[in-house]
C-alpha cells in the first residue's frame, strides 16, 4: 500500500516537471530567444535531476534524453550569457575593442539556438 502511494506520488511529481518542461519547449521552437531558451534549460535541469533522483521509477532512456538536451543547449545559452555580461561591464570605447569577441559570441548564440531548436521540434519527453 506505501509503495503504491510513493509511486504514485512520484509518477505525479515526474508528470508535473514533464508538463513544465514540454510548456517551455514548446515556446522555445515557436520563438527561440533567450530567455526562451533560459526556460528549456531550467525545465531539463530540474526534469533531470528530479529523473536521477527517482532513478528506480523512471527508464534511463528518459534520464539520457534529457541530459542530451541540456548538454545541447549549453553552448548557446553559455554565449548568449557572456554576449550580455560582457556588453555590461565594458565602456563604449572597450566595446569597440571587443567587438570582434562579441560578435563571435553573437553568432555562437545564434547558431546553438537554431542547433537547439531542430532537435528540440522532434523531441518529447512522456511522463511515466
């Protein structure tokens, strides 16, 4: 009786994280931004950690498409991330200096978002 109910808590837990994650990606394919990608990101992490740590519930097929997601995704958040802190804490005559790096971080973020998105489009993750 127990492990029913701690199953079904958990297969509840896993369905609810799955929800988020699929409402993210979803926006995210509609229109790739950052932040849009901000939220994929966050959704797979905590899909997937929450997949590990109720690893005797889930398959592993589940847990390694989400950490091939997240693995995905890294490169393009990582340059949007450093495009933004970078523009922050340069003065205009700095910027000018650095803007071969920004631009280099630009296109990264662009091409890792366009990356995301393709396999993103074909990619859904189902409850348990």
């Amino acid at each position: 009786m127990a492990d029913e109910r701690i199953r079904a808590w958990a297969d509840e837990l896993v369905a609810c994280a799955v929800r988020r994650f699929e409402r993210a990606r979803r926006r995210f394919v509609r229109n790739a931004t950052d932040d849009h990608l901000h939220d994929v990101r966050t959704a797979a992490r905590r899909l997937h950690s929450l997949l590990e740590d109720l690893a005797d519930v889930v398959t592993l097929e589940q847990r390694k498409r989400l950490h091939k997601i997240v693995e995905a995704s890294a490169v393009a958040r990582d340059a949007a991330v450093l495009r933004v802190r970078l523009r922050r804490v340069l003065d205009e005559h700095e910027r000018n200096d650095a803007r071969p790096l920004l631009r280099r971080f630009r296109e990264d973020a662009r091409s890792g978002m366009g990356d995301v998105r393709k396999r993103l489009r074909n990619v859904h993750v189902s409850g348990p």
